[in-house]
C-alpha cells in the first residue's frame, strides 16, 4: 500500500502529518526540499513510465538516511529519499538502500514498514561504495531499469563505485558537494594525498593542473565539467545540472542528473519544470 492508498487522498506526499516516532531524526536545512521535491517529481514520472515496459524497476539509495528528517528552524518533519521511493504510486519492483550509520538503519526499516508495507526492499548497512557488489548481485542484468540516488555528505561516491553502476542501465541523480566541501577543501586537503576524497570521487588526478589554473570563483563549474567527462567514459551522454541556494542565495550543492537516453532527461526536465515553492524554472 502506498501512502496515497493508505490515506485515501491525493495530496502531495510531502503534505502529510508525520509523526515524531521516537526513532533517529536527523536535522536538514529548508533548502533539502527542493532535491526532495526533483526527486519525488522524477520518481512518479519515471515509476509510471517504466512500469508496463521493464519487468524489473529499482531505485537505489546509497546514502539512504533515516527516512524522516526535521527541517532546522522550524521543526517540520518531512519524507527524505528512500521514504519518497517507497511511496510512489506505481511502485518500485525492489529498493536497494544503502546507509553508513546503524540508528539510521533501524529507524528506515520500522518507517518503510510503517509508511510502505508492500515496498520490496533491502537495507545494507555500511559504506556504500563497499556495499555496492552487494547490490549489484541484486540487479538483474537484464530486462531492469535502476535510478540511483547519491546523496552524500561530501565526496564520498567512489568513480569506482560509478563505474560498477555503469555495467546496468542506471540513471544516476548526484548530489555534487560543489560548493560544500570539494572547494573548501581541496589545496589543504586533498592536493598532496593522491588517494583524497577528490581522488577518488573523481576518477583521476588531472584536476590539479586544472583547479591550479582556474580563478577560485570558476572553480564549481570546472569540477562539474570534469565530473561529467567522466561519467561520459562509462557510457553516460545525457546530463543537467541543477545549483540549490541557500537562504543567502549562495549556491551549496548541484544536483547531476546523468543518463543514457535522451527519454531520460526528458522525463528530469519535466521533473524539475516547477519548483517546491511552484515557481517555474526558467531554463
Ligand atoms: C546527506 S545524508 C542524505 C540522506 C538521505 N538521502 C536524504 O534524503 O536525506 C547522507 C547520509 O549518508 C550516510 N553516510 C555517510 N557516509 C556514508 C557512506 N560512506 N556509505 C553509506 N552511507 C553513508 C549518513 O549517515 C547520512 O544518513
């Protein structure tokens, strides 16, 4: 039963009285609910779309969370990734979902319950990029379309990890620490340790001549790019980007959408046609 059904209204999703259940919530700045908001958009429309042409539908959620969070300020409590998954309308054949932290896990598992008890999904606990030969197991090679979520606090999806989703058809949605912790960080942290978060998340260890020769202010833009060429060497062609602002409208993370297929990013444009305020975006 999905939420709508168990509720019996049509309403957004995001518009429903959660309950503080006493398990884990984390806190969240308001500016999450626009990946909340893309995500959930995508996520019905991809759903319904796939759901007569492909037997096999997952979602996978690498850095799942607890499955409510709490907005910091005003205490609102909202649905974060993998709770949205699991209560799309036409659901999800199976949700591989991924989470580090073990109060997180348990308080996720008792909310998917709760919220989505005919969801199929599996959680593993631990790092995602060692989780992720697991999960592969679990994805069919053939006959399936996966989306996956990569919402990390930093850059801490591995390029290998990538590559491995790469071998099935998955379309991925990255949360790019751009602007959080890549470009912070990268000259004391990262520049002297060849094997750095940067390294890794990257792929390659080019970026040095390229971030050293790039004005600071550029310097987003050129991690973006360099991430996408990237993903274009595991077979992606498709890609956009979407910045998210805070509430002094400095940009703090990018959203990547990044796909094989031109119906793809069609299906993330109409996504993001609207924003969570209902302004249109103009792009
Ligand atoms: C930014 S939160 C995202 C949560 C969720 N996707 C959401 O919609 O709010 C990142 C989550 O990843 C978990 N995490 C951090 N490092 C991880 C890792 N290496 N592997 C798996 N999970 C990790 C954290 O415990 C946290 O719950």
């Amino acid at each position: 039963m999905s939420l709508m059904g168990k509720f019996g209204t049509k309403c957004h999703m995001q518009q429903y009285e959660l309950e503080d259940d006493k398990l884990v919530i984390p806190d969240i700045g308001w500016w999450a609910k626009k990946k909340y908001h893309f995500l959930e958009n995508y996520l019905k429309i991809v759903s319904k779309a796939m759901k007569d042409k492909w037997p096999h539908r997952q979602y996978l959620d690498l850095f799942s969370g607890a499955g409510i969070a709490r907005i910091k300020g005003t205490g609102e409590l909202v649905m974060t990734s993998s709770l949205i998954a699991a209560s799309v309308d036409n659901q999800f054949s199976f949700l591989h979902l991924c989470e580090r932290d073990q109060e997180n896990c348990i308080a996720l598992e008792s909310r998917l319950r709760r919220y989505s008890p005919e969801c199929k999904f599996k959680i593993y606990q631990g790092d995602a990029n060692d989780c992720i030969d697991q999960v592969m197991d679990g994805i069919p090679k053939r006959n399936c379309l996966a989306v996956a979520f990569v919402d990390p606090f930093g850059l801490h999806f591995d390029y290998e990890t990538a590559r491995k989703l790469s071998t099935r058809k998955v379309d991925l949605i990255v949360l790019l620490a751009d602007n959080m912790d890549a470009m912070r960080n990268w000259k004391k942290y990262y520049e002297s340790n060849p094997e750095s978060n940067l390294d890794r998340f990257i792929g390659e260890s080019g970026w040095r001549d390229a971030f050293n020769n790039s004005p600071t202010e550029r310097l987003p833009e050129k991690f973006r790019l360099r991430y996408i060429e990237q993903l274009k060497k595991l077979g992606y062609q498709f890609f956009e980007t979407t910045q998210v602002q805070n509430t002094s409208n400095r940009d703090i993370y990018t959203l990547l959408y990044a796909t094989e297929h031109p119906l793809g990013l069609k299906f993330w444009d109409e996504a993001r046609a609207i924003d969570e305020k209902g302004q249109r975006n103009l792009f």
